[in-house]
C-alpha cells in the first residue's frame, strides 16, 4: 500500500515494520542461545548473543532513519500526488497492531536489552503509524501532501534517537565499560576500606549480560592478614554494597618493607 499510495510516511511505516519482523525473529534466535549453558570455549555461556542482536538492531534503526531523510528531502522539493485510497485503513491498522505489541513487549523490557530494542523497534514504528494517520488525514481532507515528508521527518528523528540508544547501551557492553548505574569511585571506595586491604589494583568492572555485571581485582594484603578471609569479605562487601555477586578478588602477599613496618609498630 505504500507504493501504491506513494506516502512516504506509510512506506517508511511499512519498511519499518518490516525490520521489526526481522528484529523480532533475531531477538527469538538470540535469547535460545542466550539460554545455553556454558562450555568449556565459551565459559560464560552465550549471554552476549542478546547483547550482539540489540546492536545489529541499532544499527538497522539507524540505516533506516538515512532513507528516511533521504527520501523526505527528495519530496519536500518535489511534493508527489497521493493516492488516499487505503492510507488512513492500513495506517490504522498498523497503529493497532503495534499498540498490542508494544504492550506485549512492555511487560518484559526489564529482563533484557534486546526485549528493550526490540520494543524501541516497535514503539518507533507505532509512532511511525501515528504519522501515517496523520498525514493521510492532511491528505485527504485538505490535500497537504507535504504533511506526508514533514511527518517522515520526524518519524526519522524519532527513529534514530531510538537507534543511538540502542547502539550506546550495547555498544558499551561489548566494550566492557563499567556498567552505567555502577559508580566506580564508591566500588574503589567499597573495597579500600574492606578490613585487611593494604592497597589494591588492576579493578575491573563490566557487564556480561543484563543482570550479569562482575568485577575483578587484585588486592594487596596487610601484615598478619589471612588471603581467603579477605578475599571472602571483599565479596560480602561488594554485594552488600553495590549488588553485584560475580566478584573475583586476587590476593596479593604484603611487600617484605610494608610487613618490617608492621613488626616495628607491634613491638
């Protein structure tokens, strides 16, 4: 209908939908491998597959919002006759459509990253059917034809903001940065002050996966200090703390002048 109509904004509606279906399909692939269990290669498991199929979602996002703007600056130049026959029942009916689903997807968006790209697809495309609405109203009714390129324009805004989100969010993960919501000053704090911690270095935090953030480190023992009991209070310490479970902590021998300085003091 949207070649047939030429509404830019009910095709780009329609292409948009399309990359839902395919986003929709990849998350489904992406959580069945995200479920296996680990193996001896791939020690974590497949957690990342979600994770790797949010990014290409992004990045299908943002491809799509470039035709977008292409194709509307084309038309607001060279504003094209509409067929009205059709536009207003398909681009209600996928208003409706993408409502039920948005809502579907809405119920699950705090479990995973792709549950949320794949809703950003739709509550993207859902807004790109208000559009469509829109302008097969302005057509119709009072034959402003440019309504249909200045509501494609802001159907590409909305969907590459959604398409920057996505791909900052997971492209932070695959990075191994710090998770967002983690402030490693208040974590280096955390286990500078943990009982039997000299010093400490090489701290590391990233997240694995939605729900699977970890964090390594090295610590530098006191004198008289048991390496495992300090190991095992830096744990309970970081998990009280800040939530996190997935801690390794290297412990590391006190330097010969830090335990001859502790001798000294004890005398």
């Amino acid at each position: 209908m949207g070649w047939y109509t030429g509404s830019l904004a009910l095709l780009a509606d329609a292409g948009h939908m399309l990359s839902d279906t395919g986003a929709l399909l990849l998350a489904l692939v992406a959580q069945s491998f995200a479920a296996r269990a680990h193996t001896a290669r791939a020690t974590f498991g497949y957690r990342r597959a979600e994770v790797l199929a949010a990014f290409l979602n992004g990045i299908a996002l943002a491809l799509i919002s470039v035709w977008i703007a292409v194709q509307a600056v084309g038309r607001w130049w060279e504003p094209r006759v509409l067929r009205p026959e059709g536009l207003l029942e398909t681009a209600g009916a996928g208003l409706v459509i993408n409502i039920l689903v948005a809502w579907v997807l809405s119920r699950s968006r705090e479990e995973s990253v792709n549950v949320r790209a794949a809703l950003a697809h739709v509550i993207a495309d859902l807004l790109g059917s208000l559009g469509a609405v829109i302008a097969g109203v302005a057509v119709v009714f009072w034959e402003e034809y440019r309504a249909d390129t200045a509501l494609s324009l802001l159907i590409t805004l909305l969907v590459a903001h959604s398409g920057w989100r996505i791909l900052s969010e997971t492209s932070a993960v695959l990075l191994e940065s710090a998770p967002a919501e983690l402030d490693t000053t208040a974590l280096a704090q955390t286990i500078r002050d943990s009982e039997g911690v000299a010093s400490f270095h090489d701290l590391h935090a990233w997240r694995i996966s939605d729900g699977f953030d970890a964090v390594t480190v090295h610590v530098v023992l006191a004198p008289d200090y048991h390496g495992v009991e300090v190991s095992r209070r830096v744990c309970q310490r970081v998990e009280s703390a800040h939530g996190i479970s997935h801690v390794t902590v290297q412990a590391e021998a006190p330097p010969p002048a830090l335990v001859q300085l502790g001798r000294q003091r004890s005398r």
